[in-house]
C-alpha cells in the first residue's frame, strides 16, 4: 500500500481536537503505542529511510489489544512523503519480534506515543504525543490516497501547505538538535 502523508509540527492539541469536534469528523482511534523499531546491524533500513516495526496497540476505544508487524520504506520525499508499507495483524509481539530478529534485525529503539485520529472522508487525520524524551511537541500526521483531500484538511485546519513537513520525524529531530 501507498500513501501520501504530511506533517504539521508544534500543533495546540485542543484546538485540532475542538476543529474535528466542529466538522463532525469522528474519532477512529484513541491508542497508546509501543513502537519497536527493527533494522540490520549495519542500520541499512533506516540509512534508506525504511524500517521494520513492531507495534503494540492499546485500543482505548475498544479496550483491547493489537499487535502490528509493518515494513516500511521511502518513496518520495517531492512535496509529501510517499511509503511503501506492509503490513500485518498478528497475535503475538513476542513472535512478531523473534521473527524479525532470526531475519538477522536487531531493536534499533522503542517508542511510547499516544496518538487520536479522525477521519474526514477518506483522510485520516492524527495526533501524535510522543514520550518526551523521544519528540518533546505534538503533531499531525495527515495521511490520504488523495493529494486534494489533504490539501483540503490542512486549510479546514486553518494551516497552508507551507506549513507541512514531509521529512521524516528523525529528520525533523535532527534538525531542531534532539537526536
């Protein structure tokens, strides 16, 4: 699966929440997350902008747990940051995890975050807190298949695409010197 995904950083977390509330875009997660991420020894995943990942889900909606084994690399960085994703549901971490380590990956980091999204027709639209030892400010993701529709969430956001990021959140890190 492909798809297009931008960033707004540095986001009032209430005033994003309070927007969806208003154009009745309804909350399709609520999630703390444990992040795993995967790579060879010799970090080639992540030097090419891709990875592995376990993820471990605590659906507050439904109260229930789900574990995630995904791949991911890079397409494009033209504009909005197009991946290449894989992905499977799988039923236990555990195994997700002892399978990507007999491939020869080893766990680079784990990353708690908590995020919420909403849709707004076919766009999800997401905020992420992360640990703050990870990434100190909330962000949106906001991820579609459809360039027009998030051009049209970030005005309905009240943000212009001049204020969208389409590096990578390590890229970002690196830059304002967090990692």
């Amino acid at each position: 699966m492909k798809e297009l995904e931008t960033r707004i950083l540095d986001i009032d977390v209430e005033k994003i929440r309070n927007l969806m509330k208003k154009i009745n875009a309804p909350k399709v997660k609520a999630e703390n997350q444990i992040n795993n991420i995967f790579d060879f020894e010799d970090g080639r995943l992540l030097k090419n902008k891709g990875y592995a990942r376990v993820r471990i889900v605590e659906d507050t909606l439904t109260n229930t747990m789900v574990y995630y084994m995904t791949t991911k690399k890079m397409l494009s960085q033209d504009g909005y940051k197009v991946m290449e994703e894989n992905e499977i549901i799988v039923s236990d971490d555990k195994e997700a995890i002892n399978l990507f380590k007999s491939l020869g990956l080893v766990l680079v980091q784990s990353v708690k975050k908590y995020r919420e999204s909403y849709k707004y027709k076919n766009t999800l639209i997401e905020i992420d807190i992360n640990d703050e030892s990870f990434c100190p400010f909330p962000y949106i993701e906001i991820e579609s298949s459809n360039e027009d529709e998030i051009k049209e969430v970030v005005n309905l956001l009240g943000y212009t695409m001049e204020d969208t990021n389409s590096k990578t959140i390590y890229e970002i890190l690196k830059e304002r010197n967090i990692r």
